[in-house]
C-alpha cells in the first residue's frame, strides 16, 4: 500500500484528500487534528501500522502492520446537532456491504459498533464528534478490519472473540478493493442516514437477534433479555424475563451473548 495506488484505487469515489502513513498512533487522532485544521467533507487517513489505535473510553485497537484495514473519514454532517450513533452504525453497516460486495460473507452488527463473521468480531468502529461552541462542525468515522490472520489480537487482549476476513473467507482478499467497497457503500448511505431505510438496514444486520443477551451501561446494571430491534431512534429493544420491553440508549455499552438454558 502507498499514496499513488491508494489514489488509483479511489480514484472513482469523491474523496476529497487522502493522508498515509506506513506507521501511525491513531488514524482517528490524526483525522481529528486535521479537522481541527480545517480538512474538507470527505477526507480521508489511512495506516499500514497504528501503533496506539483507540477504540471506545481508550480501549487499545490492534492494528500490526500488513494485516489490516485502519482508516478515518471526515464527514462534515449537514446538521447542527446530530445523533452520532447513526453515523456509527453508518461505518458498521459499510462493513458489512463492502464485506458482502468482496468477499461474499454475511456480516452481522453486534450493537451497537462491531461487526461479526461468525459470532466473532472483524472490525470495530469508533465515531468521534467535533464541535465549535454548540455546533456540530465534523465527525470522524474510524474503521479498523481484520484481513489477515496477523491481525487478530492475541487472546489475553480480548474480551470477545476475534477473528479475520481471510480465516472465515479461506482465501486471500485485497486492502484496496475492500477499501473501495467499504467508503463507497458509506458515502452511498450517507445522506440516508436519518431515514427509515437507514434504520431497516441496520436492523437487518443486527447479531443475536431473539437470542438472550446481556447489556451493560456504563454506571447503571446490567440488563438481560431477549433482543428483539431497533427502535425509530436506534436505542436497543430487549425483553426482560417478565416480558417487559426495555430500551437502551447507545453510548458506554457492551453486549454479549448469554447462554439461553439460563433463563
Ligand atoms: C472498537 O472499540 O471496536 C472501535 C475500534 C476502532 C478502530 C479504528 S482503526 C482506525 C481508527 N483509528 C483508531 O485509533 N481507531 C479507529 P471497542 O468496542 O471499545 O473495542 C475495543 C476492544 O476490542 C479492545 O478492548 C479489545 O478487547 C478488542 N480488540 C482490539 N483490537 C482488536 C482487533 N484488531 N480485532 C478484534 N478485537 C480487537
């Protein structure tokens, strides 16, 4: 991977400037000073290496060298105040095309940033919003995905299952096509991202469906149900053991699986 053929490879889609680094700390962190620069809709940093990628509240990101995607967009949103779990979901449900459109594989969302091949996940997301006073002035969408086995982490860095397109696929698969595939899906769905359709789609991607899973909040207990859908604002919809129907916000939290001869 250099500039010239990441240029050539994205050379059809309307991205306004790409930055690349061989070797870099956090692609979003870079993205977030040169929007603070003043960068154009559409810009894009990409690594070869992150050698201190973040995930959500400063979880590390995994990103060896030669093994992975690690990219961060700026989008310069239409809105003032905008709901940044949908452009979350909006990085996620581009993965998931970009994967269905190179690999073929059925990618599922595991809400609300990360996306799973066979219940493990391949990529994570982490959008990051920027503002001046109380208006919304860019968000920065950073996307890491497996490709190579190289790239999932070693176990005790874990705390869900990992795994990588080329495992699940059993062939080799191509950064820069992937890449392609994936920004032109995101820009694709874009300007439809506070729509319905919007909303259909993602809950159609979404992991564990009516299966038993527990939710975590950051600061409140944890909460266990069936999960059912989206609701309109994206918020989690789960029955509870009494057959209530509670909502959850996104933001600080984490799903997982639980055994269903539990409850
Ligand atoms: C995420 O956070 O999943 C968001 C990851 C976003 C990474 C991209 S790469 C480009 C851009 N630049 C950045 O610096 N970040 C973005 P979270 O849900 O908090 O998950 C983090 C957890 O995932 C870690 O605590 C590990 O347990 C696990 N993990 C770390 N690296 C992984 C990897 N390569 N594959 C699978 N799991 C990983």
């Amino acid at each position: 991977m250099d500039i010239k053929s990441l240029q050539t490879a994205l050379a059809d889609l309307p991205i306004s400037d790409v930055r690349y680094f061989p070797s870099v700390g956090s692609t979003n962190s870079i993205a977030a000073e040169w929007a603070a620069q003043g960068a154009n809709d559409l810009s894009l940093v990409i690594a070869n290496e992150q050698t201190a990628g973040r995930g959500r509240a400063n979880r590390r990101w995994f990103t060896p060298p030669n093994a992975a995607l690690a990219f961060s967009l700026i989008i310069h949103p239409k809105l003032q105040q905008d709901n940044l779990e949908r452009w979350l979901a909006l990085g996620s449900l581009a993965v998931c095309l970009g994967l269905a459109e190179i690999a073929g594989l059925y990618a599922h969302i595991k809400w609300p940033n990360d996306v799973l091949l066979e219940r493990r996940k391949v990529a994570g997301v982490l959008a990051e919003a920027f503002w001046l006073g109380n208006q919304l002035e860019a968000i920065v969408i950073g996307i890491g995905v497996n490709i190579k086995p190289s790239a999932v982490p070693p176990l005790e860095m874990l705390n869900f299952p990992a795994t990588c397109i080329e495992s699940v696929a059993g062939h080799s698969i191509s950064r820069s096509s992937l890449l392609h595939a994936i920004l032109s899906a995101l820009i694709t769905w874009r300007s439809h991202v506070h729509t319905q359709d919007f909303l259909d789609a993602w809950n159609s991607r979404l992991a564990f469906r009516d299966e038993w899973v527990q939710v975590t909040s950051k600061g409140s207990e944890s909460i266990t149900g069936q999960l059912l859908n989206l609701n309109s604002r994206g918020e989690l919809l789960l029955r509870t053991v009494s057959g209530e129907v509670v909502s959850i916000q996104a933001g600080e939290v984490h799903l997982r699986p639980v055994d269903s001869s539990k409850n």
